[in-house]
C-alpha cells in the first residue's frame, strides 16, 4: 500500500466486510484461524507481507536469549502469533486471540505480549482478535498482576478510521522497520516526565481517600479521631513510597515492595517497618509505632496502589 489515504481507504472496505461478516456469522463457531485470516488482511493494508520471512514470522519459538528473559519473569510463552521483523531483527509483536478473549480487560493477554516484547527489547507489541486492537507499552518488566488497561491503547474496530493515523504511526511497516517506534515511545518518555507530577498528585489524591476510608473499615479506634486517621493515611503513603524510592535508586532489591504480596501485604510490610526498615535506616520515617503495629488494610487495595507506583516510574 503506498499511500496513507490509500491503507485507510482499504481499511475502511475492510471493516465493512467484517460487519457483513460477522452479521451473518455465529461468533461460538469463529475459529482463531479465520481471525488470523482478518488480522492478515489488516497486516497487508499496513504493507506487510505475511508470506514474507524477511517481514513477518508466524509462530516462530523465540530465542535463548529471549527465552532467558522470559523465564526470570516465569513466562511459559515463548511462540507469538506473528513477530514482525526487518530481515532477522525483530520490531514488534501480534498476538491473535478469540473473539470470546475481552482483550482490554484480559491481564493474561497483556503479560503474555508484555513478556515477548521486553525479552525482545522492542517498545510496543500489539493483540488482536479484528474486533478489539491493543497496543501495549512494553518498556516496563512486565508482571502478571498487572491490569490489562496499564500503558494500553485500546480501539475497537468500529473506531479504527477515528484512529486511523495513530495505528498508522504504529503498524505500517514503514513506520516499523525505521525505527518510528522507538521514536515514538523515546517521545512518550520525555512528556511522561511533563506530566508524571500531576498525575503522581491525582494518584496520591485517589489513594488517600481510598486508604482512609480501609482505615475506617477496619479499624474502630479511628472512628471518632480525625486526627489521628489523618496521620496515619501520611504515615502509610510517605513509607510506601519511601521504600519504593530506595527500590528505584538500588539502596533496596528490585521490586522489594512486590514481594511482600507473597506472604500477605500489609502485615509483612507493617513488619518490616517495625524491624528491616528501622534498622536499616534508623531514623524518624520508620519510628517505632505500637498503635501503626495494630492498624489492619486490605490487601487488594495497598497492592493496586504499589503496582501504580511501579508502572508511573
């Protein structure tokens, strides 16, 4: 396809011939396979050819070094769907999937391309059953507990003109092969650093009222002490993110507040402030606190908040 209008003249055909389609079609019996036939189409329009080895690989087992990455992180996938390439250097991701997978909401759609892409270095990767694109941020190290919706750009075909120039920008193969990518996602870095203080404030703000009202759910002697809930919502924020500063500049273990989850949150992290923490560091952050020792939070509520910590770094 040589020219922009071109591809999204043609995508346009597409999308109607896929509404006629699946009019007509029983969604239970779409096979992956007539949706890769449709992913192959909307490859084409973007200049791919998916017969060409040099362009695209389908279902080709990644390599040692790859497959190293991907075992640190206890990935068992090691086959995408389709690795788009430039000659032998791969450049993205496509993972195909039902039309029964809500990609957008579906965590293990996510850690599975997150995975490929990083172990492959490559900044974006993509999945897609026709009906629903995502385009992932894989800078990060991935982690299964991650919601789907974290560095996703989510379209559903209906909106794919309305989008045209953005899934352009990311999956023509001209775009691809000459390192637009990597442009982009250079781009998203620096206006990540414009922006990370206000939506850092937005975060803090969201948690506080969440991490008050768990206060006040579990804990009776707050109920009629402003004060001290007041207090103590600050207590909590500052040595969470004081430790995962400490994570960030390498005075702690990578990913040390993660690993808390797995003996339960927030009794190992109140522990640790009690012991590791306060002798480690010996200073006011990590006082010594009976009444912090019997504080009692969810668990699903503090992990969300890290795992936002982790990603806006």
């Amino acid at each position: 396809m040589n020219t922009i209008i071109e591809a999204k003249q043609s995508l346009k055909h597409l999308i109607s011939e896929y509404e006629n389609f699946i009019k007509s079609a029983n969604r239970d019996d779409v096979s992956e396979e007539t949706i890769r036939g449709w992913i192959n189409k909307m490859l084409e329009i973007f200049g791919w050819n998916v017969l060409d080895t040099n362009q695209v690989l389908q279902e080709k087992v990644l390599g040692a070094s790859e497959k190293y990455k991907l075992k640190e992180i206890e990935s068992r996938h090691s086959r995408p769907d389709y690795s788009l390439v430039s000659g032998s250097i791969i450049k993205a991701f496509l993972d195909a999937k039902d039309l029964d997978v809500d990609i957008y909401t579906d965590s293990a759609t996510a850690f599975q391309v997150r995975s490929y892409a990083w172990s492959a270095g490559v900044p974006c990767s993509f999945a897609s059953n026709f009906e629903q694109l995502v385009i992932y941020d894989c800078r990060f190290k991935p982690d299964p507990t991650q919601a789907a919706t974290y560095g996703a750009i989510q379209i559903h075909f209906s909106d794919y003109i309305d989008n045209f120039e953005k899934i352009f920008e990311h999956l023509h193969r001209d775009n691809v092969r000459t390192n637009n990518l990597e442009r982009i996602y250079e781009r998203v870095a620096i206006e990540g650093k414009h922006t990370l203080d206000s939506n850092f404030n937005v975060l803090l703000t969201e948690f506080r009222l969440r991490l008050a009202n768990s206060l006040l759910k579990n804990n009776a002697a707050f109920a009629n002490n402003e004060l001290q809930l007041n207090y103590y919502v600050q207590v909590i924020l500052d040595r969470l993110i004081f430790v995962r500063v400490c994570e960030s500049r390498g005075i702690e273990q990578p990913e040390k507040l993660k690993s808390f989850r797995r003996t339960g949150f927030w009794n190992t992290f109140k522990n640790s402030c009690y012991m590791e923490f306060y002798e480690h560091y010996d200073g006011a952050m990590f006082e010594r606190d009976n009444k912090f020792q019997q504080i009692n939070l969810d668990d699903d509520m503090l992990s969300e908040f890290v795992d936002s910590l982790y990603y806006m770094a």
